[in-house]
C-alpha cells in the first residue's frame, strides 16, 4: 500500500514539475511513511515541507497544490487532508485495503518479498566460536542472530552468503592439543597435573577416548613440553570432532552456511604477509612501541617494538601491533588479512556477528579495512550481547559436562529449536537477553512462540472444522464478496497484514531482525482478539466466506514470518 502512495506523490510531484511549480531536475528526498496514530491516515508525506522552498510558497500551500493534482480518476485514496504545517495524510480507500486480502493469498510464501536490495551482494559471517569446545548458548544467540540478519536480507532482493570463520590458528589450538594429550596420558594411568590455562571439561576427555580408541598408545612416547607444538595430527584430531559437533549443533537450531574459511589458510597461503605487504606499499607500517593498554593486558601485547599499522589515521584509538617481537603474526594481522581476503572476492558489504565483548575491536578492523581497500563503509559489525539462563526466575548452574557454561545443544534438547530461535530473537541484539527454560516450554500466552504457533494452529482448526460442516475450504480463497468486512477490528487485522512487506525492509536495511518476532506477536495478538469477539463460522455464507479469507490470509502471514525465523509454523498443537 505503500507504493500506491509514493507513486502518487511522485506523479503529482512530476506534474507540479511540468507546470513550473516545482525545478526540473532531481529534488530533495522526501518521507511517505505511516502516522502512529492510525486516525491520522494510513499515510502520510513531509514532500510539501522539503519542496517548499523550491516552489517559493508555503508547505501547507504547497501542500494543497499537490492535493489539487491528485489525478481525478484514481481509486485508490479515499480521501486526504493537510494537517500541521504541511503534512499530507491520506486515507487508503476500503475497498483498495480489502484487496490486500487476495493479493495475499495469491503471493502465497512470497507475500513480503521485494527486491529493495538490488542484487547487492553481502557476506554475513557469523558465530565463528574458537573451535576449542563445544558452542555454548551465547554463541547460538550470535548464531541465531546473523541467520535472521542474512535471511531478512535475502527476502527483500539481497544476494547473500553465510560463513563461518574457523579460528584453528593460535596459541589456543596448541592448549587444546596438550589438554588432549594429558588427559590421553591419563587414560593409561598416568599422573598429570592440568596447568592453568588448559581445558579441564569433560569434552576433552571424550576427544582423548576417541584418541585413544582410534590409535591406541601411539602418542605415549610423546614428551609432554608445553613450551613447544603438540603433535599436528593430534590437533587436527581433536578440531575434526570439536568442528562436527559445531556442525550438528548449529543443524539442530537449522543453520546451515554456504562457506566454512579456515584461518590456517591465511598463513598456508601468504595472505597475512601479503596483506602487511599491502599496507607497507601504503605507508601505513612503522617499528614502535606501544604504551600498554588499561586493564588486563592482551596475550599478544608486548613492551617491545613491533611492527605497527598507522590506525589512528582511519579513526582507530591507537596504532595497533602486527606482528610479535618473535615475527609472527598477530590475532589482528590474521583478522585484517582474513577480512581483505572476504573485500577481494567482490562483495558489496561484509557483516560481521560478534560477541558484545568484541565491541573494542570494531574500529581497528574497520580502519584496516579502509586502509586497504579505500572504501570507508565496506564492514559492519553487529554486536551481540549475552543470553542469561534462568530456571522460574532463578539462574541456571552451570553445566555438568562441560563445567564452565551451558552448551546450546542442552538448551535445544530441553525447549527444542523453535523456542531457541524465537526467543533469541525477541530481544535487539544490543540488549542482554534472560531466557527462562520453564516459560520456553510452557504452553501459555506469556511463551512469545506458543502464542504466535498457536494462532496459525488455530486458523487450521477452523478449517477442520469448516470441513466437518461439509463446507467447501475454498471459501477463503479470497475470490468471494469481501465489501462485509467492515467492522474495526477487520480494517485494523488487514491493514496490519499490510506492513508487513515494509517491516521487512525495515528490519533488513536495519540489521534488526527481532522486528520480525515483535510484528508475528502483534499479528498473533490481533488475531487471537479477533477471532474470540468474532463468529467466523457464521450462516451467512458470504461473511462465512469473506472472514475465512481473511484469517487465511493471516495464517499465511504467520507461516512466512515463522519460516523466515526458522521456525515451524504447525497445523495442530
């Protein structure tokens, strides 16, 4: 509905243009854009504000010039008003809103879709826990979180990709390959002792079992020096087990990604070097050293000199380190190299999910980014914050097989994948999140994604029911009488179903795809009102007709939103 009213504004507009009213040429961006308070109008425009100037006369002066050009045969607005100091409201007519009630069911799962995207290519990497255990729940809300983002931007005319980067360089993958062999030793009865910064978990004592069961005692005569690399294939073992359980976890929440890129790659192949060969060739590269940071220093951080990146020259705080008194690289070298390997491959945007605790590392990614390829806007980085379990309001302990945090596979195995996604998403993901294991499976209207399921259950029912009856379901097919739809309730159902296109868009040019929840609560919440003050199976056989389409159609809006969410949209609960 929308799109009738921008395209009315501009036609108008063009005329005025015509008349000499208004300049030739391209003109001052203006809003077409819903008033909160619905008696306002469906619509509303500031084109008479910004173009007053342009026209030397004033807003609400141009405004009632522009109403003087609505073109006299057109249906669609029933009536319009200047209202401030020069807004345009205007009143979609009735019958043109009830069309959208068709228009839904024939779009069927593509109702909402647009192509306001272009075909702009974006890669959204997210997740990319350390592969050094499993994925605890913060790491399914990150998860959860960019496979909204992505597919929101899919719908709405995107060319996207999903990847994973896989951080299986560093110093924590060798603590990983030690953890394992100690706790392989202990296995034929050694005495170990797991120093500090080691992973004590269960997990490691199920990788080392796997060890041991795939090549019994080869790795005893392995001296155990911490202070050098674990054997190679050790390591790659226990990753290979560590990245299968990722992939089944991440499967069970129904996420899936189309590229899984190994930070290994990046020194096999040269690309850090090559990256700081980039920024060198730019003048970007110095010895110094840096002051020490405030608060607890980073493990890569030294009073030496190094090698440092001119970052404060694209806004960064500081000029950041790339490489270790020793010469190797440092986690930021690999991240910057890593990101202009992403800029190389000819995306229009890269987005990127982090934990919340990451926030500082925004700006040094992106100044390096900028540096090398001269595009200022290139990355965006969304910012998660944590998930705080609670069992009826009090917090959950940790978990038992892994010591220090609760895996997302324990969480999916209680409440099951749609309550995970669903209520992931009910929070921006700026905001800390409180997710109750009891309400999670509870079913009440208090659970956000019973509530929703429920209602597109419920419009199932009634037409199990309309089938008991010996009615024909195509009733509401929507080809009917809809003019006996008049009622409050009804205009205001089908004129929230009309937003959601641009909730869509909205929740896709803004990286916010908890609007997605928030809109199939308020849809769900409208319906519910609806159908329990309302008889949809009445006698009349065309109001019959006309309120099963018009639930139809909700049913069909609920469907798209929750398979967009990833989750189940069922037909009985």
């Amino acid at each position: 509905m929308r799109q009738i009213i921008e395209n009315l504004v501009s036609g108008i507009i063009k005329q005025l243009q015509d008349e000499g009213i208004l300049p030739s040429g391209e003109l001052p961006e203006y809003k077409v854009e819903r008033p909160r308070d619905e008696s306002h109008g469906d619509f509303a425009t500031n084109a008479a504000l910004v173009l007053s100037r342009f026209a030397k006369m004033k807003p609400r002066d141009l405004a009632d010039k522009m109403l003087s050009a609505l073109p006299a045969n057109q249906k669609e607005v029933d009536r319009w008003e200047v209202a401030g100091p020069g807004f345009i409201n205007f009143h979609i007519a009735p019958d043109r809103i009830r069309q959208l009630i068709p228009d839904i069911l024939k779009a069927k799962q593509n109702y909402g879709t647009s192509k306001v995207g272009a075909g702009k290519r974006i890669l959204v990497e997210f997740v990319s826990a350390n592969p050094t255990g499993p994925m605890h729940v913060g790491h399914g809300r990150g998860a959860v979180m960019g496979d909204a983002i992505a597919s929101v931007l899919q719908v709405t005319g995107h060319k996207v990709e999903r990847e994973y980067y896989i951080n299986d360089a560093g110093n924590q993958v060798g603590v990983l390959g030690w953890s394992v062999m100690l706790r392989y030793f202990e296995l034929y009865n050694r005495s170990i002792t797991m120093p500090e910064g080691c992973y004590p978990a269960q997990y490691v004592v199920d990788i080392a079992k796997a060890l041991k069961e795939q090549d019994g005692d080869k790795w005893l005569s392995v001296e155990l020096d911490m202070t050098s690399s674990p054997p190679a294939q050790v390591v790659d073992f226990a990753m290979d087990m560590i990245m299968g359980w990722i992939r089944n976890e991440l499967a069970t929440v129904n996420i899936h990604f189309d590229n899984w890129f190994s930070e290994r790659t990046l020194h096999a192949d040269g690309k850090i070097e090559a990256t700081i060969e980039q920024l060198t060739a730019k003048g970007l590269i110095y010895e110094g050293v840096l002051a020490p940071p405030k608060g607890k220093l980073p493990d890569d951080w030294e009073a030496r000199p190094q090698l440092l990146f001119k970052s404060t020259q694209f806004g960064d705080a500081e000029d950041r380190a790339l490489k270790k008194s020793d010469g190797s690289a440092t986690y930021f070298a690999a991240d910057i190299a890593y990101h202009f390997e992403k800029a190389g491959r000819g995306f229009d945007l890269l987005i990127d999910v982090w934990g919340a605790d990451h926030g500082g590392y925004v700006k040094r990614v992106q100044a390096a980014l900028t540096a090398l390829t001269d595009k200022k806007n290139l990355l965006e980085v969304e910012l998660v914050q944590m998930v705080n379990l609670v069992r009826g309001g009090e917090p959950v302990k940790m978990s038992k097989r892994d010591g220090t945090f609760v895996t997302l596979a324990e969480v999916v195995e209680e409440v099951g994948s749609d309550a995970v996604r669903f209520i992931f998403l009910t929070r921006s993901g700026g905001a800390p999140l409180d997710f109750d294991l009891e309400l999670a499976v509870s079913k009440s209207n208090d659970n956000p994604v019973y509530y929703v399921q429920y209602a597109h259950a419920r419009i199932h029912a009634v037409y199990r029911q309309l089938a008991e009856k010996g009615l024909s379901v195509s009733l509401g097919d929507g080809k009917g009488d809809l003019s006996c739809l008049t009622q409050d309730a009804e205009m205001s159902l089908i004129r929230l179903l009309g937003t959601y296109p641009e909730m869509l868009e909205g929740a896709a040019l803004h990286r916010e795809p908890h609007r997605v929840p928030y809109y199939l609560i308020d849809l769900a919440s409208a319906f519910h009102t609806y159908y329990n003050s309302h008889r949809i199976l009445d006698d009349d056989v065309v109001l019959l007709g006309a309120r099963l389409s018009l639930i139809n159609a909700v049913r069909q809006v609920l469907a798209n939103g929750l398979t967009l969410l990833g989750v189940t949209a069922p037909e009985k609960m």
